[in-house]
C-alpha cells in the first residue's frame, strides 16, 4: 500500500474584523471564491475558523490527490491549533519524504521549528501557502522564489470592515484582486488591532525589488524584513570573457560545418560534452521526480479508489495515460517527451497535447486545412522522431482544433476568469491557449477517433528560452552590445523568471483538475544554469543561426540523446505557432476580453 504524499490544491483564506462576516463575504464574493477554489482539487473540500482579540478568519482547502492510498485533508490543523494550508511539491532536498503526507511534514517541520522562514528556504520545490501559528498570532503566506504556483491578495481598507483575502484563483467580477508577487514571505500580525503586514525578501533587495512593492498599489505600508536567502547570480563582471571563452568561439568561428554536423562536431569537445552532460543528469532528475510522484491511477479510475465505497488499489488496474505532455513539436517539449519515456513503464502510453486555432472563421475552408499551423506540422515531425527511438512507446497525439467561434465563447464566459487579475492580449493568448491544450480534448492521430485525456500530470516547456536564451533579442544584444550585455540580459532574464505569470498558467491548467509541472524550472536545474557563463548556455554568433545558436546548450543535448531532426528545429513562440495570436497586435494592449 502507497502512504499520501504529494497534492494540490485550491487555498483560499479570509481575515477580517467584524462581527458581520456576512457583509465582509458579500464584498468579497466569498461563495464565488469558493466555488473556484472547489474546481482547483475536486477530490476533497474542507474549511476551517479561528478567532483572535482583533480578528477572525475562514480557511478553506480543496485537495487533488496526487500520490497514496488516500488524499490528506486540508486546512491542516495539528495539535496546538497551527493551520496549514499547502499547495505545492516538496519533490527534492531534507525536508523530501517518499513516505509521509508533503502537508504533513512540513506541518510537523513548522510546528517543531520557531522560524518559519529557515523552514521554508530548506523547500525544493514549486509552492504556495498560508500558515497560521497560534502561539504568535501570525499568518504567514507566499510563493516559492520562482514563481510557480498562483496565489492572489486582496486587502481591503475602505470601511469599518477591514479584511484580507488570499487565494489561488479569484473572478473578474472581484475588484482589486492582485498577484502576490514572489519576492518573499508575507506575513500579518494578528495581535494588532490594524493592519500590520511585513515581506521577508528572498534576496538582498535592490531597486527592482522596491519597484515591485510600489506598483502593487496596496492600501497600506508594507515592512521589510531581513532577506531569507543569499543571492547567487553572479556578477556580469565575473563572467567577462576569459582566454578559454574566447578560445571556445574561436572554434566555433572557424568550424565549416553546418547545421546538425556542428552540434555533432561541438560534442566532440570534451569540455562541451561534460556540460551537456550534467544538463542531462539535472534534467533527467528533474523530469524523474515529476513523473513518478503521482497516483498510478488516470482521472479516471482515480474515482473508483476514492469515492464513498472505494475499491482497493490493488484491484484497480489503470492502463490509461497518466502524463501529458504540452506538445508543440519544438526543442523543449519533444525533449521533455523523450526523456520521460525513458523513465515510466514502456506499457504505459503517454499522450503529446497538440492545440491549433482555426486559422480564420471562414467556413468554406476544409477542416484539415483549417488547423494547418506551424506546431501542428512540427508536432508530428517530432512525433516521427519519438517513434523511431522509441518504437515500443504508446504516443497518443492528440489534435486539439478549436474554431475562432469556440474560442470566443469560452474566453468572454470563463478563461477570463481563470486569467484574472491579468489583463493584456499577451495573457489572453497565452491563456487561452492554454486551457484548451490543457482540456486535452480532440482527436487521436493513431485512431481518427475522440479522445479525452485522463492525464493528471501536464508536463510544459517553460522556462528553457530563459534559462538557455532562446529570444531573439539575445542575438540582437550579442549583435549590438557585445556579451557583457548579453551576460547583463540573460541575469535579467532569471531574475524576471517569476514575474513571468506562472501563477496564470498554474490557474489554467488546474480548472481541469491537471497539475502543472515545469522541468526545467528545477531548482537544482536552474541553479546549474545560473552557474555557466552566458556563451555557455547560447551562442547567438551569425556563424550560428536561428535553430542553433540560440538554446545552444540544450541544442546539443537534443542532439545527444537522438533527436537530432528536433534539435535544430527553430524557436517559435507558443501563441504564433497555434495561431491563437496575430503579430500585428500590441501584446501589451488591454484584451476586450479581460477588460
């Protein structure tokens, strides 16, 4: 028998001063907040209240069970009265358990230990929490340092009827719901009779940091704490070209090959091979962690081992797909494919989630030819490709076509609620993209026939075109300024990693009762990234074209591991390449949408 180890959920808390909690709901759409959150772990919903001199508090958590015999229910309340509200992975590091509940550990862990901030910098881990601690009267809440899980804060001043709400996901139709910004951890004091909220920074803070905390616009000051973690991106001056650097595009420089021949010469190096191969040791682990750490039961079948007259797991043979992956055909997800199938049973199929938006509304146009886009053709190249390295994988690409009509409607009735607080065309694209890639609804290729993906596991890309300078703005720097400008940028770029509306995608892709996992935002990854030199990680140099000298580094380990048509595959941006998007729009503009 498997023990409970790894959820997630839906958190959703309200503080408030008032003996009406009636009205303070009314204002903040309680029962609508609630429903949302219910949608996030449809397999469990439990609630919770505390009451303090000054304030009182509602604490709701809905649960999908991700690993065990038996989900764990959340709020989380131990012994002395502490409550834990915990939506995350703890996949690596010493507070990782294979055996106990992850909420359980870091309950106990947080119960044992005074400082909550030591605990929660010892997390690997993609998260998002609130935490009571009743001997102190505090709430503790926040997001990992990248970014990965959403969590929203409205603060509420106006009347006599002063409240705080945090939660994972929230509705248009609440006014000024923002994105908790992952800078740090918050927290409230609950002794004092007024609002009294506090960030301890992750890093030494900078000007960057405090322009964060401005344009959040709350209705109150915030304090600043001592920062919890050293900062560890180097220096640009540290990375200036050294006589091996230059040596290493001396090389390149010099080299009359082309194309994939160049990537086969690179490999011949023995200092390229050994980085290439250390990427490969992180990532495999990364992707290891994130498959295997999972019910061995689809959507599906996961109800006959959890409703009101349950059958045991042994009983219970799931043969169905447990992982899917965002399935573009380009460098990262076919990546993410081949590596994965190296690790779960070679009998179980994994299914490659293929989106294409109808290219116009015109219906006088073939069907096939209507969803003729670019990552439609990529996708079944790379599909080819898997299949000749893998010929005993079940690979179920699924088309998911979506008409100009569909996309509409679901975008003005519900996306929009699911991207809120964001506003632009760049969020609506992306999005909207999203969600339905994440329905996993379409047809399959090998059948012809409707599929729906019973996947609980949604494997994405993001991430690689930060961590490996996939933009095209990286070779215009290079082109303009030189590396040390390039080197400036791609520090930038990690930096930027959380600001980069994870939290919008990981609202997205839960209403489906999904988890997202992001490979390459490991942080054992992204801290081995953070270690290379910038020419490294890219070498955007006009002897290396588009397709090879952006991502250069996981270029050459496509190409190590037999992937060797999709290693030079050029960067294609996931909105253009579904044609959801059109270029000739401001990304930044407000959507009409999501006004």
């Amino acid at each position: 028998m498997y023990r409970s180890t790894f959820l997630m959920c839906g958190i959703l808390c309200c503080i408030y001063q008032t003996i009406d909690k009636n009205k303070i709901f009314e204002i903040n759409k309680w029962t609508t907040l609630k429903e949302q959150t219910a949608k996030r772990g449809p397999d469990i919903l439990s609630t919770c209240q505390i009451t303090t001199d000054h304030w009182s508090g509602e604490f709701v958590a809905s649960v999908l069970w991700m690993q065990g015999s038996c989900p764990t229910l959340q709020p989380c309340v131990d012994e002395e009265g502490n409550i834990l509200l915990w939506n995350g992975d703890i996949f690596t590091g010493i507070l990782a358990s294979n055996d106990d509940c992850d909420t359980l550990t870091l309950s106990t862990k947080l119960k044992s230990q005074n400082n909550v901030y030591q605990t929660l910098s010892h997390i690997e881990g993609p998260y998002s929490f609130i935490y009571f601690q009743k001997k102190t009267n505090t709430l503790y809440f926040g997001r990992d340092s990248i970014g990965r899980h959403s969590l929203l804060i409205n603060i509420h001043v106006e009347d006599e009827s002063p409240f705080l709400t945090l939660c994972s996901i929230a509705h248009k139709n609440i006014e000024n719901i923002i994105e908790l910004p992952a800078i740090g951890i918050f927290s409230m004091d609950l002794n004092a009779s007024t609002f009294n909220l506090s960030c301890s920074p992750w890093h030494d803070t900078d000007d960057h940091f405090y322009s964060v905390i401005k344009n959040l616009n709350l209705p109150i000051n915030i304090r600043i704490n001592q920062s919890i973690l050293p900062i560890t991106i180097e220096n640009s001056s540290s990375q200036l070209m050294n006589q091996e650097s230059l040596n290493f595009i001396d090389i390149v420089n010099s080299m009359d090959y082309k194309g994939k021949e160049m990537l086969e010469h690179l490999l011949k190096d023995v200092r390229v091979d050994k980085k290439v191969s250390q990427l490969w040791r992180l990532l495999n682990s990364s992707v290891h962690y994130r498959v295997n750490k999972k019910p061995r039961f689809c959507q599906s079948c996961v109800k006959l081992v959890i409703n009101p007259n349950p059958i045991s797991n042994d009983e219970c043979n799931c043969d169905h797909s447990k992982i899917g992956i965002l399935f573009s055909g380009g460098l990262d997800s076919t990546i993410l494919a081949a590596i994965t199938s190296t690790i779960i049973p070679e009998d179980e199929s994994i299914d490659l989630i293929n989106v294409a938006f109808e290219l116009t509304a015109n219906k006088n146009r073939s069907s096939s030819s209507a969803f003729d886009v670019p990552d439609r053709k990529t996708g079944y190249q790379a599909l080819e490709e898997l299949k000749e390295i893998f010929p005993q994988r079940k690979w179920n690409f699924i088309e998911v076509n979506i008409t100009r009509e569909e996309l509409q409607e679901y975008c003005s009735k519900h996306i929009c609620h699911l991207i809120y607080p964001l506003r632009t065309i760049l969020d609506e694209s992306l999005g909207c993209a999203l969600w339905f890639a994440s329905r996993g609804s379409g047809v399959s290729s090998s059948t012809n026939q409707l599929y729906q993906s019973p996947c609980r596991v949604l494997l994405l890309g993001m991430g690689a075109d930060e961590l490996f300078g996939g933009y095209t703005r990286h070779r215009t720097i290079l082109r303009r300024s030189g590396w040390d400008a390039l080197t400036k940028e791609l520090n930038q770029e990690l930096l930027r990693i959380p600001e980069r509306n994870l939290g919008r995608d990981d609202r997205i892709i839960s209403d489906h009762g999904r988890q997202a996992r992001f490979p390459f935002l490991d942080d054992n990854l992204v801290k081995y990234v953070r270690s290379l030199k910038s020419w490294e990680r890219c070498c955007p140099i006009d002897k290396m074209p588009s397709g090879i000298g952006d991502k250069l580094l996981l270029r050459l380990l496509a190409y190590k591991i037999g992937l060797k048509e999709t290693a030079t595959f050029p960067k294609r941006a996931f909105q253009f390449g579904s044609r959801i998007a059109n270029s000739k729009e401001n990304a930044k503009d407000l959507s009409q949408w999501l006004k």
